[in-house]
C-alpha cells in the first residue's frame, strides 16, 4: 500500500514521507523530463568551453576581454588622460553574462591586443567545436551553435512559473517564447525585466546566460526609447543579427541600468521647498500660553477647529497644560494633488515655552520672523542644529532602534484604524488621479493622458501603472486594489 504524505517513510529513515521519498517517487511532468535530459547533455559544456577560453587567450585575453565588456571603465581623471585596465573580478555581479560573451562572441581586436595573431580569428566557442566537435553528441553539438547564433537581448516575464519557468516577451523585436528555467524562475515576478541570451535547443527554449539582477518594470520605457532605433521593419537582417549589430550599445543599457540598481547614488536630500535638510528645533519662552497659542493657530493653515483641537490639553479648569499642531502651509509643490504643506511641528506648553521643529535652515528663519513679529515681547532661546548624518547616526543606536520600533509600532496600530485607512485611500487616490495629467520625464515629458495616444506610450504607461502596483506591494502601502483599475479605465488600459 503506498504511504500517506504524513506517514513514516518506508526507508525507515523516520521522518515523514513527504519530508524523504516522496519526490523521488513522483514522476516528471514531461518538460520537467525534457529539460532534466537537454541539461545532462550540456551540463560538461559550460567548464569545458570557459577552459577553452582561458586555455586559448590566457590571463591577457581574460583582462582585455572583460575590460571591452565594461565598455573600458578604467580611465582616469582627465588631466591624466591614460587608460588603465581594470582586473577582473570573479564576485563581479556581470560575470555570468560575461562569460557567455567571452565563450561566444569576443574576439580579440587586431589593433588593440598583446594575443599573437593567431588568436584573433576565432571564437573560443569555433575553436572548441573544430578541436571536439566531432566527438560531441549532437544535442551539445547544435546547443553550442545555436549559443553563437543567439544574441543578448532583454526580456520582459510575462507569466512565471516557480520552479518551472517562464513566458518572456522580448522587447526590443516583440518576439514571445517559453523558456524552461528552474531557479531564475523562483525569484521572478511578472513585469520583471531580464538581460539574457535565450537559445532554443530541440524545441525547447533554455536560458544560456543571465543576469542574477532583476530590472524593475519602470525601465521599460527607457528600452521602448531605445527599441525605436533596433526595431527596423525594412531590414533584411534577421532579428538576431540586427540585435549582434547594436551588441555594444546593448551592452552599455545593460551595464548602466544594473550599475544604477546596486550602487544607487545617495539622493541630496531637500525637502518640498527644495531647502537641503538639516534638523532645527527652535524655542521661545512666552508668558501668557493662551495668548502664544491664539497668535499662532493661524499657522495651521487649512485645518478645521476639530482636528486642531485634538492635539490641545487642558486641565478640569480649562487652564491650557499643552497644544501640539501642524505648521501648515497652503498647497504643495511636490504633490499638487495635496491640499498643504507641512512646515513643520510647533508645541506650547502651559508655561508658556514654545518649541517648533523644522527640517531646513529656510524654515527656521522663516518661523522665527513669524513669532517675532506675532510674539513681539517672546523671548528667543538657545537652538539646536543637526543634520541628517548625525540624525541617522542617532537612530543607529539601541535607544534610536527601540524608539523606531515603537514608532512602527504605533503607526501599524494607526494605519489599521478604519478611518485612518479610508483617508490615506482617499488622499493617494488624489494624488494618482492627478499623476494622469502630470508630465513624465521617463513618458518624454508627455503625461499619461497623452502617452497612451500611441503604441509604444500605452506600453511605456502600462510598466509605470505595473511599478507602481510593485512599489506599494513591496513598501506595504495602503492602496486600493480598485484605484489602479480604475486609472486603467481612465486611460484606455482596462482589458
């Protein structure tokens, strides 16, 4: 009788059968099968030919050959002026795609190269199959061929199947194919965006080489600028040579893109005003906290007596002990969509001492001036400077982290209030609607409106609506399933 999934396995090993034997008693699906075989019939290839390579051109060949796929990175300052090689790197995120290239498609170049002439006439790839070819079984034979014919190109998911594979779209000449891929398949999601060369072997499709980073959906429109110079309906090329034609310049989106993706610059980081950050806490003593506290609502500009009053406290006599409001200012460069723009935060307490927080020197000054001129007899005390380095360096501290776990903490708890929930809906919603007819940068300063009157815009539009999609579920933002539809509406996108 075969044993249940939870029953102890017959092996005798004492563990639960489907923590044992259970797989090895399942039989392959029949591309599972398929793709087990074409594998053990090329698996020896991948060592045997970068072997070829490093045999044929040596430690020379290796350099040059990885400084001509950077694009030859190694040049010093200008007034230098010298190039200088860069040694290659075997921990080097570009290496898988690297050596598929070295193997199939780098020639040493006749006018710039240290290799004998000898060397500059074939690929490690050509010298292999006239030295073994003969002896090869004829899956290894045609896989090693068709990985000459195969260019590099990129690929959009367009459906995965962990563990399993994919279906990619590739972008550049519109061609879609299933490719059976077990471990790149685990981490993709659709909208991923893939630099690999893609072979097909007996009428199977296998990845050859790829690169272990994933490029987010909303690069798509910067290929679909680039797609406008490859795709050339009147050539007479095939679609694989036109893309070997503009290898170089692929390379260099490639290469770009990824280099921006693991090293992100560090954003100078402003605030709405524009104004550099820099943290000031400014104080002033008073002595009347009523009258402090009626000079400056004003500054909550836009705020109904209800919500102000909230963050006001008082004792059984109606005697003020604090007030804590917003320093609001009306509209909002950054975000149109938003009604206000937070200035900064003011506190009062039954004393009378006033203490405001801002996140710029320009602010500062300005909140300063205001309460001097509302508070004239207030007294200005000591304040405090700090910047965003020493800010973070703070946090970086067991007190900084167990206050920004109580943060989090207590925001979880906020966001999940109902109402809380229904006005972070409604203000992304304005902010979204209002992104419809904001101009794009990344859409060639159209805006989404009018990006969608044409092929390629609708497409470039789409990644924009997928990344966003993206970015709420990874940030675990709160945003209505219905608003993305409902943008798609807007726009002619809904299927």
């Amino acid at each position: 009788m075969k044993p249940g999934r939870n029953d102890p396995c017959p092996c005798g090993s004492g563990r639960k059968f489907k923590h044992c034997c259970l797989a090895q008693t399942r039989q392959p699906s029949e591309p599972e099968a398929r793709l087990r075989r074409l594998r053990r019939e090329i698996a020896p290839l991948n060592n045997e030919l970068v072997n070829e390579a490093l045999h044929r051109f040596g430690d020379v060949g290796l350099e040059e050959s990885w400084n001509e796929f950077l694009l030859w990175p190694g040049y010093g300052p200008a007034e230098e002026g010298e190039p200088f090689d860069v040694p290659f790197d075997e921990d080097s995120p570009y290496v898988p795609v690297f050596l598929s290239w070295l193997v199939y498609e780098w020639l040493p170049d006749p006018e710039d190269t240290s290799l004998p002439e000898r060397e500059h006439a074939a690929t490690a790839a050509q010298s292999y199959l006239r030295r073994k070819g003969a002896r090869l079984g004829a899956v290894a034979r045609a896989y090693i061929e068709a990985c000459m014919a195969a260019s590099f190109s990129f690929y959009e998911v367009l459906r995965c199947d962990p563990g399993q594979g994919f279906r990619l779209r590739e972008i550049l000449l519109g061609e879609e194919i299933e490719v059976l891929e077990r471990s790149g398949s685990q981490a993709a999601r659709p909208g991923d965006i893939l630099f690999a060369k893609i072979v097909p072997i007996e009428g199977t499709a296998l990845m050859e080489a790829c690169t272990p980073v994933m490029i987010p959906p909303r690069y798509k429109p910067e290929l679909i600028e680039f797609r406008q110079k490859v795709a050339d309906p009147h050539a007479f090329t095939t679609a694989a040579e036109r893309l070997r034609d503009w290898d170089m310049e692929l390379r260099e989106a490639f290469l770009d893109i990824t280099d921006e993706l693991l090293n992100p610059e560090t954003p100078a980081m402003r605030n709405t005003d524009g104004d550099p950050i820099e943290f000031h806490t400014l104080r002033f003593d008073t002595t009347d906290a009523e009258a402090a506290l009626a000079a400056l609502r004003d500054l909550a500009q836009g705020m109904d007596d209800e919500s102000f009053d909230t963050g006001v406290e008082r004792n059984a006599q109606g005697r003020l002990l604090r007030a804590e409001f917003p320093w609001l200012h009306a509209g909002n460069a950054a975000s149109p969509s938003l009604p206000n723009t937070a200035m900064g935060g003011i506190t009062i307490d039954g004393n009378g001492r006033i203490t405001a927080e801002v996140n710029s020197a320009a602010r500062a000054a300005a909140l300063r001036a205001i309460v001097e001129k509302k508070l004239p007899s207030a007294q200005t005390r000591a304040s405090d400077v700090r910047s965003l380095q020493e800010m973070m360096a703070q946090a970086d501290t067991p007190a900084g982290r167990a206050r920004a776990r109580q943060r989090e903490a207590e925001s979880a708890q906020l966001h999940a209030q109902p109402e809380v929930q229904a006005m972070l809906h409604a203000s992304m919603r304005r902010h979204y609607e209002a992104w419809l007819d904001e101009e794009i940068p990344l859409l060639g300063n159209r805006t989404p409106r009018q990006a969608v009157q044409d092929a390629d815009g609708r497409e470039s539009v789409e990644a924009l609506l997928r990344q966003i999609e993206r970015d709420a579920q990874d940030q675990q933002l709160p945003v209505d399933p219905q608003l993305l539809e409902d943008l798609r509406k807007e726009l002619g996108l809904a299927p």
